[in-house]
C-alpha cells in the first residue's frame, strides 16, 4: 500500500487572526495558492478554486465544499470529487487547515488531506494523487512562506 500522508507545516511570523484571513479570504488566496477564488465561508457552502496552467494554458477549476469555519483556528474543505456529484468519504477528500498560536506574534500553520484510503479510487490513483499533493502544497506553502516574509520587509 503507498503512503497516501499528505500534510505540510510552517510556522509563520503574524498573528493567527492575519494568517487566518490569509487562507480564508479570496483576494488573499490569489495571492499565494489560486489563480481565482469563489468562495463562500460557510459550512455547506461551494465554491471552486481555478488554478491557471502555465503548461496547457488551459484552466483547472477544483470544486469544493465548505466544511467547517472555525475562525481563527479551522478551515476546512472537501475537495477531488467528480463533477456533478456531492461530495463525501466515498468519493472526496478532506483538506483541513488548522492555526495554532505560537505567542502573540507566531502562527503553527498545518494543512492536511485526509481521507484518501476511504475513496473508492484505485490504489495508482490513490498514490498518483498523494504524489501529485504532496509536490502541490511544498510549492504552494513554500509561496505563502515567501508571502510573509515579505510582508515583513
């Protein structure tokens, strides 16, 4: 069975309530993870995320479903399931953003997909995915990273 662990953690030098609208915030979002954001922060609530390849130059909307807003601590979303369908454990996976204060002035930042192994896909999807997953959130961490530090001056 291949490892389908997905999860990234940072430590980022602003305040949780910063962080947290950072993540949640759509003109925020386009700023270190997709392209154009439709999001309604709400449990229950769609939206969808267009990320913009600079490969094909053709646009690919990921879906999602809010699942939990739990200001400034959790975010979480359902995502991966196919289109025309209501996402669940069968057939999506869960991303969840959890914010940890570290003092006043430092936020513990994980993301984390899980779910996987409960979907009905084959194990190459499974494991094409947590590859695929794993690579995204380095890059898209590693810009939110580089998005604070410059904030910072």
């Amino acid at each position: 069975m291949a490892d389908t662990t997905i999860a990234r953690e940072i430590v980022i030098d602003a305040p949780a309530d910063v962080v947290w609208r950072t993540i949640t915030e759509p003109d925020q979002i386009t700023e270190w993870f997709a392209d154009r954001v439709e999001l309604d922060l709400r449990p229950g609530a769609e939206g969808a995320f267009v990320f913009d390849s600079r490969a094909t130059m053709e646009p690919a909307t990921a879906r999602l479903v809010v699942e939990a807003v739990e200001p400034p601590r959790r975010f979480a979303f359902r995502w991966s399931h196919p289109e025309g369908e209501v996402p669940g454990p069968a057939n999506s996976v869960l991303v969840e953003f959890t914010l940890t204060a570290e003092g006043e002035e430092r936020t513990r930042l994980r993301v984390e997909e899980t779910g996987l192994d409960a979907t009905d896909w084959s194990a190459d999807a499974k494991a094409r995915y947590a590859d695929e997953h794993r690579h995204g959130w380095a890059v898209h961490i590693g810009r939110l990273d580089r998005l604070f530090a410059a904030r910072a001056g």
